[in-house]
C-alpha cells in the first residue's frame, strides 16, 4: 500500500484477520468448542464485521462494550459478559438486554446479581461462575489471573455454595491470563477443571464451561508465525475434558485472533545521541501502543530505507514518561529523521487501550483488502467465463 504519511495510523490486513478468524472456527468445530471474541482485544467496526459474519460470538466486560457489540450486529444471545467490578446499572443492562450469560466473580457479586435478576423474571440471560483455578502459567505477571491472590473469581467451595442455594447457575467459566504459548497450561487447566467438575453434587446439572481466552501470539516473528496454533490449543483444553464429559466448551480468544494482522505505522522524528547508545525517538508510543509501557512487552520493530548499515537503537515515544519506550537493542538500518517505523503485532490491545494523555489525537486506522479483492476479482472473472 503507498500511501503519502500525513501522521500515524494503524495498518490492518484483512485478508490475514479473515485467514485467522476461519482457521480458529475451523479448529472450533473440529473439537467442539464455541468462540465468544474477547471484543476488549479490538473494538473497531470494520474488524468486528469480519468476526462476527463468521460467526464467533462476543465476550464483553462493560454495558459499553455490551451495547457496542449490539450496535455491531451481535444478537443478545451471542453475547457473554464478565468483569471484576460489574455495577448496577451494568448488571441491570445485561439483564434487560437479555445476553446470554453473566459470568458472575465472587460471592458477594452474586448476592447483588440474585437481587437485580428478581426484578426481571423474564429475562433469557442466565448466570455461571467465574472460578479462580489457583494455577500459575508462564507470561507476564500483570496480565496472569488464575491464581488464588489475583482479584479474578471466587474459588471453587464458594461456586459449591452458591449453587447449593441457586438451582439457576449453569455452569463455570475461567481464564488463567493472555499470552500463553506453553499449551502445557492449557492442559493443566483442563485436567484441573475435570478434578473440580467430578466434585460437583449429582444433582448439579453442568450445562456451559466457558475456559476463556490465553492463546498467545509470536511478538519476535510475526511474520514467520502470523497464524496462531488454534488446533494445537483447543486440543490441549479438550485432553482432559473430551465431549463425553462436555459437549461444548465455550472459549474467549482476543489477542489470537487480531494481534497479527494490525500494525502501527509512524516516523522518526529525532536521532539523540546519548552517552551509550543512539535513541531514536518517534511520533508514535504509549498513546498508540500501551503494552510497552505498562508491562515492558516487546514488539518488532522495522524500517524500510537504503540503509545496509544497522546498528543498535533505543525506541521511543513522544509522551512526558520515561516509561514511554520500545525498549533498547533495536538493530535498525542507520536512521535518519523521516524514516517510517513498522510496529508489528499491533492488532490486539492496542487501539481498543489508546490513551488521551498529553491531548494525544487518537490515530486513524487503514484497512488493506488488496488479496481479498484480487481473490473477488478472480472469481468473477471464472463466473463471467
Ligand atoms: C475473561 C477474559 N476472557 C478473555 C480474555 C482474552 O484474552 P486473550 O486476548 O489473551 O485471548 C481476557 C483477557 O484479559 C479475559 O480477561
């Protein structure tokens, strides 16, 4: 795509966003699994079309996204909603819009849940819990949840005295953190769910097990590795919990299925030469892309000039932070201001998290279709002949 740079904007390929979204509902029906996007991930129009025309459903954590994904064409039913500190009017909002399940987090949630639902006995959408598992996986420590100290769910003995006293409950949901790529964790939470589920009254009737999102994506080869294992996942889930013991698992992916085919586009605009090493700092940073800063998460970076020399370069961006850095030991081709910077991995958590701090404009987002017409055309081509 040559477009002329009149400031920073993120890049989408939505030929790569249809590819991962087919190749994870492929995976989906071969083990049985329903996929509710993780809509926090990327919350934009143009790429919530292509998810849910290919029928993923939606997991939201506020009425706002709730409401987004209505306005988005999501049907009530196809909607799923968690989140650590659901008020009122949200937990009122999910009832009158009639979702399909609130995944409710502790005990005292669900006390406030019973006395809300009381007020709307006709409404479809049904409660199921959020379990804290205890287990410990392998990613950074601010975006791992499934341990006993982290705020997420209640631990299993509070889900069996709920549901001692509410018939209602449908079943359990979990996620254990985001960017895991052992699926020895997903194992792990498989086999851990069956020891709990085995521990539920025979009068419990299991009917949903939501196991939440996690699947992790390459950071370092984006384009080596631009589809994430969906099978390789979704086989780990299933080795302890086949059909036999549930139908359907539900799953929430979100970094998997758009953090490859979104980038981040801006320029250089000044070369420092510091004591030690040369920073390069860009018209692009926290504001734009916030992991970075808030958990030192490390994206690819590249730039396309004439340069056949590199050398080693700190990134970074323009806000008033220290913390507003890519990080250090960027091989790079010599820079020079002007030159345009690729972030990669841009798609996930990124401008569904753009700050307006310091007045930041939020950026425009472009959208490449170049194969998925070149495809179209072909295939009118082949109907007219
Ligand atoms: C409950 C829940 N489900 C799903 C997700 C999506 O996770 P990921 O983007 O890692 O797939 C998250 C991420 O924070 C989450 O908290």
């Amino acid at each position: 795509m040559n477009t002329i740079y009149e400031g920073p904007y993120y890049l989408y390929d939505m030929h790569l966003l249809d590819e991962t979204v087919k190749e994870a509902q492929a995976s989906a029906l071969k083990h049985n699994c329903n996929l509710y996007y993780a809509i926090k991930a990327n919350n934009e129009n143009t790429i919530l079309e292509v998810i849910r025309k290919k029928g993923m459903g939606v997991d939201c954590v506020t009425a706002e996204e709730i409401n987004h994904a209505l306005k988005n064409g999501w049907s009530n039913s196809e909607i799923v909603f968690a989140g650590s500190g659901k008020t009122i009017r949200e937990i009122e909002y999910a009832f009158q819009s009639n979702i399909k399940c609130i995944h409710c987090e502790s005990y005292e949630e669900w006390e406030v849940i019973s006395q809300i639902r009381r007020r709307y006995p006709k409404s479809s959408t049904a409660v199921a819990l959020r379990i804290n598992p205890d287990l410990q996986v392998d990613t950074h420590e601010k975006i791992s949840t499934g341990e006993k100290h982290h705020k997420f769910g209640m631990s299993f003995s509070t889900a069996l005295q709920i549901i001692s006293k509410d018939s209602s409950i449908i079943g359990f949901h979990v996620h254990v953190g985001s960017q895991v790529l052992d699926m020895e964790y997903f194992e792990s939470l498989s086999l851990r769910m069956r020891e709990l589920i085995s521990h539920l009254p025979s009068t419990f009737q299991l009917r949903y097990l939501n196991l939440g999102g996690g699947l992790g994506i390459d950071y370092t080869q984006p384009e080596r590795n631009s589809m994430p294992d969906f099978n390789g996942w979704m086989r780990a889930i299933r080795t302890h919990l086949p059909v036999e013991i549930i139908e359907t698992i539900s799953l929430e992916p979100g970094r998997s299925v758009v953090g490859q085919c979104g980038k981040l586009i801006g320029e250089v605009q000044y070369i420092k030469n510091l004591d030690f090493h040369p920073l390069a700092i860009l018209d692009i940073g926290m504001t734009e892309i916030l992991r970075p800063a808030l958990y030192g998460a490390r994206h690819k970076i590249t730039v396309s000039n004439d340069q056949l020399i590199s050398m080693k370069y700190t990134v970074s961006g323009p806000s008033c932070e220290s913390s507003d850095t890519f990080g250090g030991d960027y091989d790079l081709p010599i820079l020079s201001r002007g030159d345009l910077v690729t972030v990669h991995s841009c798609g996930a958590y990124a401008s569904s998290m753009q700050l307006r701090y310091n007045l930041r404009r939020p950026i425009p987002s472009k959208y490449q279709y170049r194969k998925i017409l070149t495809q179209l055309k072909k295939r009118e081509k082949a109907l007219v002949a």
